[in-house]
C-alpha cells in the first residue's frame, strides 16, 4: 500500500525554473500540512541570486498573502539585511517547510505557530533541493535551527556554530538565529539580539565580495 504521504519528491518536477517549480509546489500532498494551510509558499526573488536565505517556515501572513517573509519577521529581516548592506531584491528568499503548522487559539481566530516536526522538514526537502539547484547560490544564510538542521544535520546547533563560515556543497553558508526570535527576545535584550543578527549577515555578504 502506498504511502498516504509520501513526501515532496513525488510532486518535484524536473525542472530548473523557479515558476515551473512554484506552480507545480500549490498542488503538492507531500504531508499532512498542505491541508488546513490557506497554500503553498514557495521560495521568492530572482533565479540569479547570488545569496539564498532559508528560514523554517511561513508564519500566518505569509500563507494569506502566498509570500515569504511577509510578516513581522519579514520585516525585521528587511531592516537587518539593509543594515548589512545586503539588497533583498537580490537575493532570494525560501523555507525548510513550504506550508503554515498551527494550532487554532482557545477564543478567537488566531492560527498559533507550531514547529514542524522533522518528519515534515524531510518530507518538504525536495522542494528545497530544487530550488537551490534552481538558483545555485554562492552564500546560504540559515536563518533558525530548523533551516540549519535541515541543510547540517540534526546535530548542529546554533548556539555554538552560528556566525562561521560553513561548507555546503559548492556554497558556503552562515547560520543565524531567525527574525522571529530576535521578536520573540525580552526588550532589554531585543537590541542586542538584532545587532548580532546583522553581525551574522554581514559575514554572508562580506562571503560575495
């Protein structure tokens, strides 16, 4: 019997093109996110980027508006990448896992992040293989455990390997915390969290030079 999910693989078109791919991403049934997601949230930004940022997932705008980094984490990551001289139309933008996980609020509306388990971070991987074979970037910035696992392995760690050059195929990589944790930091410790995000970018764009 087959399986009921069996992973993006099935749905991945041979295909190099950025829209080919994208538009064959809205029909993928890889997991079992896809189905209370409003969509699928594909990568954006130009197919000749030379630096690609990869985060963990699309938050509750992104998967309203069908866009990467939309949000208050978008936002953030904007004003960082502008401090870091870093010209977010020319890089592209994607995710580990290509659908919102949440759970439904007690009272009220509101769709509450939950992270994705890593059966789910394997199963959206092909996705994210293409697109980066799609754009062949020369710097990955991993923005988050989760990205930086999905691309490392289980075992790296943040916290003791973020800020270093890294090896990644043919491309060199940075990890950094993601634009929601420096949100989700206390206030007396957001500017602090903010400013080493933008340290971490700009090791990636000194990597461009």
């Amino acid at each position: 019997m087959a399986p009921k999910f069996p992973g993006a693989g099935t749905f991945v078109p041979p295909s190099t093109d950025l829209s080919a791919l994208a538009l064959a991403a809205r029909s993928c049934r890889g997991c079992d996110l896809w189905e209370p997601a409003e969509q699928t949230v594909f990568g954006a930004g130009t197919a000749s980027a030379r630096m690609m940022l990869i985060g963990e997932q699309p938050g509750d705008q992104e998967d309203r508006r069908g866009q990467p980094f939309v949000g208050p984490a978008g936002a953030l990551l904007n004003r960082a990448l502008d401090e870091a001289d870093i010209d977010r139309e020319l890089t592209y933008v994607t995710n580990a896992v290509k659908h919102f996980k949440f759970v439904r609020a007690d009272r009220g509306p509101r769709r509450i992040h939950k992270k994705p388990l890593r059966s789910e971070v394997v199963a959206c991987h092909p996705w994210l293989e293409a697109e980066i074979r799609a754009v062949d970037p020369s710097v990955v910035v991993l923005l988050g455990a989760t990205a930086a696992q999905a691309m490392m392995g289980t075992a790296f760690r943040i916290g003791t390997d973020r800020g270093r050059v890294l090896e990644l195929g043919d491309a060199k990589a940075v990890a950094t915390a993601h634009p929601s944790a420096v949100l989700r930091a206390p206030d007396d410790e957001r500017a602090a969290a903010f400013a080493a995000l933008v340290d971490d970018l700009r090791v990636a764009a000194r990597l461009l030079v």
